[in-house]
C-alpha cells in the first residue's frame, strides 16, 4: 500500500464513523436556472437597501438531539421547504468519540451549515439566504427539534451595495 494511501485510510478510521449525503459525490448535482431566471438579478431591494442576501447566525445553548444525525437531516429538509429554498445536495458528518455533527445543506439559494459540541449542548447554525426565500422561519423548527435553553441569533446583510443614504 502506498504511503498516500496508508495515511487516506487512517484518516477515515479515525475521524468518522458515520456520514450521510443526499448524493453519489461522484454524481455531484448541477443545477440550472429555468431560462426565464437567467438574467434575473436575484440581489434584494427592500426599504431602500439592495443587498445580496440575509445570513443568520444562530448559536443555541443547553440544547439536546445534538447527535442525532437523521434528525439533523430531516430538520434540514424542513427548513428548506418551508424557508421557499431549493436543496441542492445535503452532507452530515458525526465525528468520534463524541457523536458531534458537522454538515451543510447546498443550496441554489445559498446554504444552510451546522457544527454541534454535544458534550457542551451547543450547536452553531449559519442560514444564508438570497432571493425570495425567508431564512427566519427555520429558526422555529431548529428551536423545536433541539429544545435549546437559550438562542443567540445574529443577522447580517450580505453583499450590500445601496443604503437609503445613498439615493
């Protein structure tokens, strides 16, 4: 075996013991825009800001299911769905010994990421959003599937080009 090889397989035994994936990564999805979209400007204008698109960052505290790994994904595809975004490919991965979760759901809008430290009952979520979709109406269904005692959300406007100042 090759050294390459030698250490690729020491590195897979000892970082994971489970990953899931929407999709074949040899068989990465592509995703086009239906031909009326695709000179559409999907920035944002809204009371006299334009801006690329909104980024939540949420940190949950005293939170639990932090290692349950298909609840993760179904709370992803949840929150996609009702968020009015579209999935483009998802990947968890649960590290060991601690059973933590690390993943991101791709999306044609942008994505949705997830880090958890179980043993510390935290989980760090990022929801980036542009366009039509409403990425605050995850946050309920986060909140109901790992009942966190206390929630931090932050909200930055991505990619702002005008200010009502600017006009």
């Amino acid at each position: 075996m090759s050294t390459i090889s030698s250490i690729k397989e020491t590195l897979k035994a000892s970082t994971a013991s489970e990953s899931i994936s929407s999709a074949n990564e040899s068989e990465w999805p592509g995703f086009s825009a239906p031909a009326a979209d695709e000179a559409k400007d999907h920035f944002i204008r809204r009371n006299g800001i334009e801006f690329a698109g909104t980024h939540l960052l949420i940190d949950f505290w005293g939170a639990h299911n932090l290692t349950d790994l298909k609840l993760m994904e179904t709370k992803f595809r949840e929150c996609v769905e009702k968020c009015g975004a579209t999935l483009l490919h998802i990947h968890l991965h649960h590290f060991t010994p601690n059973g933590g979760i690390s993943g991101v759901a791709v999306l044609a809008e942008s994505h949705i990421s997830v880090h958890t430290w179980p043993e510390r009952g935290y989980a760090a979520f990022d929801i980036f959003m542009c366009g039509d979709a409403q990425p605050e109406k995850a946050i309920p269904i986060l909140k109901g599937a790992f009942k966190p005692e206390r929630i931090i959300v932050g909200e930055q406007l991505r990619g702002l080009t005008q200010t009502a100042s600017d006009n």
